[in-house]
C-alpha cells in the first residue's frame, strides 16, 4: 500500500469507528448477521482489495 492508500484506508477507518452505521444495519437486518452471507461479502472485499495492491 502506498503513502496516500494507507492516509486513505486511516481515514476511513476513523470514519467507521465515529459512525457505526454498518453496525446499526447488521442489527436491523436479520441477514446481514447470517455466517454465509457475511463470509461472502468478506471473501469478495478481499478479493476486490488484492486485485488492487
């Protein structure tokens, strides 16, 4: 990760943790909290994230 990726990804991160927004989504929606449903999400970020290292 370059110098402006990691200013990036720290940005975001303290946005995440100022809004829980997906926090509050994963409690109002029954099939965010499902283990398939999340490992597929998680495992297409990963992916999206690798193809652009």
């Amino acid at each position: 990760m370059n110098q402006s990726q990691e200013a990036i990804y720290r940005e975001l991160m303290g946005e995440i943790d100022r809004y829980p927004i997906l926090e509050r989504a994963v409690a109002e929606a029954p099939l965010l909290s499902e283990t398939s449903f999340t490992e597929t999400i998680r495992s297409s970020v990963q992916r999206i994230l690798d193809e652009n290292q």
